[in-house]
C-alpha cells in the first residue's frame, strides 16, 4: 500500500510517499481503507521529533474509512460499513482502562504518536476503536471530528465541569479544538468569548456561536474580557496555545475560575504567580484527549447534528508535505484533510 512516512526528523520535506506492507490483521482486529486523515498540531510536533518516536513512522490520527475485512474473534461490524476510528491506543485490560478511564491507562497515546497513524491507504485497529457513522457525514467531516471533539468535551464536561449559564473564553478560534470548544460550550447554553488572530477568523467564530471575539494580535485579552463581563472574568479558560497566552488566560480568569489546558502551541515554559494562585482561589487543570465513553458522548451530538465539523480543506495523501507547509502558516479555520 502507499502511505506518508518520515525516516528522520525534522521539515515538511522529511515526509515521503512511498509503498510499504499492508498490515496484517490479527483476529481481533478490523481492517479499514482510509478514505480521510485529517490533521492536527501533533502531526507537526511529531515530524519535528517533539515527542521522540520509532523511526520509520506513519502520522496521522484522525481517520475515517470503510471496512475491508473483519477478525474472526470480532462481531457486529460489516465488510463495506463506513466508520471513523478513536484516535487513541490504549491496553484494553489494565485497572485504568476496565474502569473507563483508557486516557490514564500507562500505555495510552494518540494515534499517530507512539503508534503508527492514518496516513496511508489501509490501518488495522482492534474492534473497540471502530465506530459506525451516519449517511449525514461525509468522510472528510467524519475524520475532523475524533481528537478535537473529544479533547474539546473532556476539558470542559470532564475536566472543567462546565455548567449552564457560565462564561467561557476559547483560545484560538481557528483550531480544531477552538472550533468544538465554541460549539460545545454553546450546546451548555454558556457565554463565550473567543480569541481569533484576523477578521475572516472572527467572523468565522461568531458564525459558529462565539458571542464576543477578540483579536489577539490586536488587543490585549485580559482587557478585553474585563470590558466584555463588566470586570468580572470568566468562569472557565480553554487553554492549548501556551506560552504567549498563558499570562492573560490566567488574568482573565474570576475568582475561582478555572483554566483546563490540552496543550502548549507555543511553548511550555509558562509561570504563575502563587500569589495570585491562591488568592484568587483559581484552579489550573490539565487535560489530555478523552475517555472512550467521552468519544461516544460526544459523538451523538455530532451525528445528531448539535455539534458540526467543520473542513477548512483537503490534499491528497501524496501531497501530505503541502499539507504540512499549509498548516505551518496557521491560516486555517478548520480541519485540513488527506484523502489516500
């Protein structure tokens, strides 16, 4: 089969188009025929060699497809059936993953970090990672949903504990997780406030739902929200941008506000003032993907159509460096998609 894999780290010119073995089902597995792999900031770090991974590598974590074939130990999917996969891994058997909670599970990862992805024509997933979906969604937008839908909704229902009526701020309206943040926090009938780096992206967050959008380039975020709520701050801060945002989520905050956080675009190496920690009674929550009750939650939202994938746009597979290059400038909104 034909896949994208890098053999070394490093530039979007590391990636290469090439024949490689067809995986070779085992009996509890499933095989399925990639027909969408959409892309995340991972693809990016992984290429780069942030987090370090066996070489040679297949990325790619997002996927959707049809079934090819079936292990004999595996029952009620269909040859032909149309699925997206969980983007994640995970021992199936430990204390963490029997009790639902496979994100904490000691082998668990995203698929497409420490295990090879979806860029390529044919993956092999055990049957629990298969999930059907409906005529509704078209490959393109069933692979935009998994990683930034779940992460999105165990950061804020999971991790975050959003209520109704509460006052969100969404970092990066643009992204694939700043887009289900919107959406999800509407769905909780909050306010939402939204940061957004150019007109057309703001216009593109008040379309989804955002109530108020600041530009980030433009003006200061901790201002704006102290503007925007009357002095007040929010109750919760999506945050995964890092570092040049991190002082003024955390200002942005009300006293006892909370920030979750799933990642760090712009770097880790971020400080709070402990002062400020505990006097304001603030609460500074980590986040990491979701479970897979968490997936199959927040999926019937989206096959109901209460919460939408949104493609900003697609490459075929072989054009994956293009991809990489275009993700890299950041001026998406959406997902960006290869199509084997």
């Amino acid at each position: 089969m034909r896949a994208v894999r890098i053999h070394e780290t490093g530039g979007p010119e590391v990636l290469r188009y090439e024949d490689v073995p067809e995986p070779q089902l085992r009996k509890d597995q499933v095989l399925i025929r990639v027909k969408a792999c959409a892309m995340n900031h991972l693809d990016l770090w992984v290429r780069k060699g942030i987090p370090k991974v066996p070489l040679p590598h297949i990325l790619g974590s997002d996927v959707a497809g049809e079934i090819v074939d079936i292990g004999e130990f595996v029952s009620g999917f269909t040859v032909g059936q149309r699925v997206l996969l969980a983007p994640m891994h995970f021992c199936n058997h430990c204390v963490k993953c029997v009790a639902g909670l496979q994100n904490q599970c000691r082998e668990f990862t995203v698929l497409g970090n420490a295990v090879d992805g979806g860029n390529c024509e044919l993956i092999a997933v055990p049957a629990v990672s298969v999930i059907p979906i409906p005529d509704s969604l078209n490959f393109d937008q069933a692979a935009s949903v998994p990683l930034v839908f779940t992460t999105g909704w165990h950061m804020l229902v999971g991790r975050a504990g959003i209520r109704p009526g509460q006052t969100v701020m969404v970092l990066g309206a643009n992204s694939g997780v700043g887009i289900a943040g919107i959406q999800i926090a509407k769905f909780f009938h909050c306010t939402v406030i939204a940061t957004a780096g150019d007109d057309n992206k703001a216009e593109r967050a008040r379309e989804l739902g955002a109530d108020y959008v600041i530009n980030h380039y433009q003006q200061k975020i901790s201002e704006e929200v102290r503007r925007i709520t009357n002095k007040e701050g929010v109750d919760i801060v999506m945050e995964h941008v890092g570092a040049a945002t991190w002082d003024e989520s955390v200002r942005s905050l009300k006293p006892a506000g909370t920030l979750v956080t799933c990642g760090a675009t712009t770097g880790f190496d971020a400080k709070v003032d402990l002062r400020f920690l505990f006097s304001r009674q603030l609460s500074l929550v980590g986040s990491y993907m979701g479970t897979m009750n968490e997936l199959h939650e927040v999926m019937k939202h989206v096959f109901s159509g209460n919460l939408k994938p949104v493609v900003d746009r697609t490459f075929p597979l072989r054009e994956t460096r293009s991809a990489h290059e275009y993700m890299e400038k950041s001026q998406m909104f959406g997902k960006i998609v290869l199509n084997p």
